[in-house]
C-alpha cells in the first residue's frame, strides 16, 4: 500500500471515555498498521460487558414479576431496546449486558402488571446498579443536600457564653456552647453555624434583616430555651442527622423569612403560625396548632405531625406525611395538593379551597365537611372516613379511585369520573345512585370492586389482588409476557438491538498477518434469544449474513459458547439446511460440532455455499465489480434446560473462522479461546504470538488482531486498503487501548476518508 495515511491528533488533559472530535485539516502524516504501539492489555472491544442488577423495594410487586427494559437512550424519544427481563420483590433482575463503549447512558424502564411504569436513565460503567422505590412517606432516599463545609468558611469560632453577630460574617460553634446569640441586621447581620458540636441558647435576639442566617450542619444540636423571632429576610437550615429543639417555639413574621428540614428530630414546642415558606425533608413535630398564613407556604416530603388544629391559608404541597391530632380546615387562599398521606384525627372542613390529590391517601377520623369547591381525586387515590358530608361534589380522573365511609350525606351534589364510593351499607343520606355520573359507582364495603395497594403512602389499601391476567402461570402478566400461553418463554431479546446489526470482520491469512483491510469477511449478525421468567435463556435463534469476502480462501464459519456445555443443547437447526455441504464438518446427534466439551455451532462451512458473488472476483471488494448477494441464515438453537445468562454469556459470543476448510485452522477475535478441534501448535508460528499460559490468542507481537467486533453495521475498506486508510480515527483508538476514539467506525466529521470505504456499485 503506498497511500498517504492521515490521524486526527488530539490534545487530552484527561483520557475521555467519549469520542474526541477534529476536523478532517487536523490530521498529520501518521503509521500504517505495522507501525502502530499497541497496548498489550487492549481487547480490540468497540462494546464492552456491563454487570447490570435492577431490583424493586415495592410490596405491590409482591407475588407478581414486572418487566425491566433496557434502553440505549430515551424510550420516549425512539431509545432502542437493548434487553429486557423479569425482577420482582426481593428478585433482582441480575445479567451481563453488552454495549458501545461509546455508549454514556443507559435507560431502564420498571413495567408492572397494572400497566404503571417508571423510567431512570443511568451512567454506564462496569457495574451498573438501580433499584426502583416505591413513594416514600417520609425523607426521600438518596437526597442531595449540598451542606456547607464545617472545616472551613468561619470566620470566627463561638466562645463565651454570648455572641453578637454582625458585619456578614459567619460565626461558627465548634464545641458546646451555653448562652445568647445577638444578630445586628443593621450592621450587616451574618450567619450562624453549629458545627457538630451541641448549642443550648437561651434566647436570640434581632433575628431579620437581609442578611441573617441560622444553619445546624450534620451532627449539630440546636437547643433554643424561648421563642424568637424570624423577620425580614431571615433564614434557617437544619441539615441530616442534627437536631433542632425550639422549646417555646418560634414566630416567622414575615413572608421573606425562611425555614428548610431535613433533620429526622426537629420539634417546636407550641404552636406555629408561620408568614414565610417552610419546607420539610425531615421531621417536624409541632406541640401545639399549626397556621399556614397568607404569605407562608407549607411543602412536605418528610413527616409532620401536629398536635392540635391545623389551619391551611395558604398553599400546601404533601408529599409526605402530615397527622394533625385534632381537626383541620382548609380555607380560602388554599391549594393544597396531597400527593402521600394525610391524616386528621377529628374533623376535617374543606372550605372556599382547592384539595386535589393524586395517588394519595386522606383519612379523617371523623367527619369530613366537602363545604365549597369540588374535590378533586386522580389516579388510584383514597379517602377514608366515618362520615363523609357533600355540599360539594367530588371529581376524578385517571385510573379508578376509593372513598369509604361508614355514612355519608349528598345535598344537591354529585360524584363524578372514575370512583367508587362505598358505604358500610350501600345507601347515602339525601341521595341516590342518580348523584353518581361519568363512570362513579355507590357500593356497599361488602361489593367493593377496586383495588388499591398498601404502600408507605397509603397503609390501609382497599379490596383484594385480582392480580393481572396470567394464563401460563409464569408470574409474567399476559400483558409483559412475550409469550403469554408458554410458561417455559417470556421474553425476546435481540443483540444489538431488535432489526439491527452488528458486524464481524476478519483477515484470514493467520497465523500470517494479511492485508488489513479486514474484509476477507465481513459477517453481520443480529442475535435473538428467548428467556424465561427467571431471566434464563431458554432458545438461541440468531441470523447471519455475509456482506463481503475478499478472500481467495474457502472459509467457514461458527461460534463457540464458552460456558455451555456440548450436552446441554437440545437441538440445532439451520435454515437454510445446505450451509454445511463440504462434508468436513461432523455433527452430533442434536445438531452441535462433534467431539467438543463446549457447544460449537457451525453456520457454513464455506462462504461459497451462502454468498452468490457477481462476478468470479472477489465478493464485493472490487471496484467496477457487480454487486452479490448472500443467503441469510438463521439458526435456531433449543437448550435442553434454560441456561443462565452468566453461563452462555454476552453476544456475539465467541465467533471464529475455519480458514480455507481446514477444521484445525481457526480464526478468533483477540483473547478469544479457541475450540477444542483447533490446532494449538500454530500458536507462536509465522506472525501469530498467542501465548496460552497469559491467555494471549490471535494477537502479534505488536498485538495486532485478525478479527474484530462493530456493535453496529459495518462500512469496510476497499480491497487491499488498510482498515486506518478509510477510518481515520482507528489508529488513535488503538493506540489509546480504547480510551480516545471508542465510536471511530461512526461516520462523523473527520472521521473517514470517503474515497476508501467501499461503495455498493
């Protein structure tokens, strides 16, 4: 080859798992194979193993499986589906999936059989863990809290038994500390931090301005002896795992002021009537009433509990917990949307406000007074009550929701949408069946029909499982189940990726070196296998076709599964059934190579028995050569017991050429183990430099290949133009060992040279 070879070069502070991109003016003169230093660890992968275990923490999936989808990107936006399977409740989904080492995400989707969903997308790496969680009735797992550095960013450590606080600076109690805190707003104010250390003030004194701040960071514990005052602008932060006692409470006077949870122990010991947002992630006890007033918001994602009355004047967001002892009312000025659990031990008055409530639960444990607007109930949501009285109607929508109640009493409303509601006895006060539109029913507690899971949101549930419909008795619901009436299948998984192709391509000369076009074949493949429900492969049944072979040589081709034994295949069939007619193949009875521990699978023993070249030359190599076609040939492979996916392992596999139809002369992909039949004593001979001891195999000194694997179609070279001539960026892959480059087969700018990749005439 006497063509000029150009490389994008590329200046890497740090070696990036994803591409780096030139433009085609930046490459330099640079090496032909021969001359490229390859690392001797590097695999030649363009796709790399993930170790992937998704597991579910929800008690609906009790007794049932759900389905997880693995996705290459979005499935919202056209993410192609790259494997799937079962999990369900303390049974994870645990299996190797293969991707592009290009590839930075991973998308997972949770499927159930009640037709719910969830979707996550994650970063791959080696091991790739997930587990999807029911909602939490109290501190969302896994919540970043940025807290500020205890270490550093004091400007003054607390001693004595007083501090004054002023001109913006932040004043840090590192050690026990007993006496009064003094904000001076109108000196610049500051911040008061609580290190770790336990912090017993007795009084805090001109606590507002714009500038003020109180902050408890992890492992701090803030005691205050009498209540104070938030005003202006002021703002307190309780981090995870520190404490905060406000013995006498304290006032938020303004709606400036501000108030953030997360500690699992925070208490208030009287009431609380707040005029700035309060947003809990923790626990927050409140001894005495709670007041939402005009300028205060409440959100909540932990838990609350109130031991008198609760007033809503203002907006409420629940996605916690909240229990008020005694009896609440919300009123004008109100939305509140209770998305988790909300519990109210008296009477509950729903006033001039908007209550809705989306897969959420409200029990009132006496009467709930429904006075003025509708309330509203979406998706599997639940009320329950002693006694329920409608002066306003009730509204739902998405899937159905329960109202239970002992008694109930319509006046001139009505129940609509998607709902049933239930009496001890079937029969309301005031009304009738009539009141019930859109799709809402009247039932007795004995006739109930919907059913609604226990959760941590909503403990109490309503009716029974019918569970979805499972004809074959796997554990897969029908509607998950690739094969609803066949217990022993469940699932169809395609590698790369269902109507898609990956390629082989292989120099055939080994142990001699060859050309390095790596087109003496080009094989592609899209590999379709059958799992059960316990996520083991019960069927093989992939496809293959030869798109070039610039090979004078009559080679053959198959694939080895490293870990199965040859006995535990039931049966091998090829279709067509003439791809192995030169009668140096021996099979055994159930359709596997002869003679061999492992099962081999021969797919033709000479490429001239599938490809129907054009022309006497080669096949579709050539320029101004017509083009050929090849059969396309499937094989369908049953195990005689399904296999665990951990066992037959990743496709493609272990593939291999029989060169020119010597059965001993294989050809493997770079630290691929031969099969048994192959002729070990080549090893080392010629340009091979295979050390078996080291599980080297088919790498040259120089670590050189005769195969690779593209996790997509591949756009080979032209006959005799080496592989780096027509795809720029090859070089730099190898000689990186991967890191730079890992999508150089992609047809990106810069990335090829055009007039050397081969065009279909």
């Amino acid at each position: 080859m006497n063509s000029k070879l150009f490389f994008i070069i590329m200046l890497c502070g740090v070696l990036a798992f994803s591409s780096c991109k030139k433009s085609a003016s930046d490459n330099a003169p640079v090496k032909t194979m021969s001359d490229l230093k390859v690392p001797a660890s590097f695999n030649w992968e363009s796709s790399r193993e993930v170790n992937l275990n998704v597991g579910l923490d929800q008690p609906s999936a009790i007794g049932s499986l759900s389905r997880i989808f693995v996705y290459d990107g979005n499935p919202a936006e056209g993410g192609n589906l790259l494997l799937t399977g079962s999990a369900g409740y303390n049974y994870p989904f645990d299996v190797k999936l293969r991707v592009p080492t290009a590839l930075p995400q991973i998308w997972l989707m949770l499927a159930s059989g009640d037709g719910s969903t969830q979707t996550t997308s994650l970063t791959v790496t080696d091991n790739v863990s997930y587990i999807f969680t029911a909602k939490k009735a109290g501190l969302k797992s896994g919540l970043n809290v940025n807290e500020p550095n205890c270490s550093s960013n004091c400007d003054v450590t607390v001693s004595g038994n007083s501090v004054t606080i002023n001109n913006g600076k932040t004043y840090c109690i590192t050690s026990n500390f007993s006496g009064s805190v003094n904000f001076e707003f109108w000196n610049g104010g500051g911040t008061l931090k609580v290190c770790g250390a336990t912090a017993n003030i007795s009084s805090i004194n001109s606590f507002g301005g714009t500038n003020c701040s109180i902050i408890v960071t992890s492992g701090g514990i803030l005691n205050v002896s009498n209540s104070f005052s938030m005003d202006g602008s002021a703002g307190m932060t309780i981090y995870p795992t520190a404490k905060a006692h406000f013995n006498n409470g304290f006032n938020m006077n303004t709606a400036g002021s501000n108030f953030t949870n997360y500690s699992s122990d925070c208490t208030i010991g009287s009431s609380f009537s707040p005029n700035g947002p309060v947003v809990n992630f923790g626990t927050i006890a409140v001894t005495g009433s709670y007041n939402i007033n005009g300028g205060s918001t409440l959100t909540n994602s932990g838990t609350m509990t109130i031991s008198e009355s609760f007033q809503a004047n203002h907006d409420v967001t629940n996605a916690g917990t909240i229990e008020v002892f005694q009896s609440a009312d919300i009123n004008s000025g109100c939305n509140f949307e209770n998305d988790c659990k909300f519990i109210v031990h008296q009477t509950l008055n729903k006033n001039s406000s908007n209550f809705s409530m989306n897969n959420g639960y409200l029990k009132v444990d006496q009467t709930i007074n429904i006075n003025s607007s509708t309330l509203r109930l979406q998706n599997q949501s639940q009320v329950v009550a002693r006694n329920i009285v409608l002066n306003n109607g009730i509204s739902s929508s998405g899937s159905t929701n329960s109202v239970k109640t002992t008694t109930a009493t319509i006046n001139g409303a009505h129940v609509s949408g998607p709902v049933e509601f239930a009496t001890q006895n079937g029969t309301i006060s005031n009304g009738n069946q009539s009141n019930f539109t859109n799709g809402a029913t009247l039932v007795s507690w004995a006739n109930i029909q919907n059913y609604i899971p226990t959760s941590p949101c909503n403990p109490d549930g309503i009716g029974s499982n019918p569970g979805p419909a499972d004809t074959d008795g796997d554990g897969v619901a029908d509607n998950l189940d690739d094969y609803p009436n066949d217990a022993t299948r469940a699932f169809n998984n395609y590698y790369p990726g269902k109507n898609q192709f990956g390629s082989l391509a292989f120099e055939d000369l080994w142990p001699g070196r060859g050309d390095y076009d790596m087109n003496d074949a080009v094989i592609d493949y899209n590999y379709w296998y059958v799992t059960n429900a316990q996520n083991k492969v019960v069927d093989l049944k992939p496809k293959f076709y030869l798109r070039a072979a610039g090979a004078t040589l009559q080679n053959g081709f198959g694939f080895q599964l490293d870990g199965v034994p040859a006995a535990a295949v039931q049966s091998v069939a090829l279709t067509p059934n003439n791809t192995l007619r030169n009668n140096y193949i021996s099979l055994a009875a159930n359709g596997v190579e002869n003679n061999q521990p492992n099962a081999v699978v021969i797919v033709f023993d000479n490429w001239l028995n599938v490809a129907h070249p054009a022309s006497p030359s080669l096949y579709n190599t050539v320029k101004d050569v017509p083009y050929g076609l090849s059969d396309t040939v499937f094989v369908n492979l049953h195990f005689a017991s399904p296999q665990s996916q951990s066992a037959v392992g990743a496709p493609p596999y272990n593939p291999f050429l029989i060169k020119n139809m010597s059965r001993q002369v294989e050809i493997h992909l770079p630290d691929h183990l031969p099969t048994a039949l192959a002729d070990q004593s080549l090893f080392g001979t010629s340009d091979d430099a295979s050390n078996p001891s080291a599980g080297k195999y088919y790498k040259t000194s120089t670590n050189l290949p005769w195969g690779i694997n593209i996790p997509v179609k591949f756009d080979y070279t032209w006959e005799k133009v080496q592989i780096l001539s027509g795809h720029l960026n090859f070089g730099n892959w190898a000689e990186s060992g991967g890191a730079l480059y890992p999508d150089w087969y992609k047809n990106l700018p810069g990335y090829r040279d055009a007039n050397n990749i081969y065009v279909k005439p």
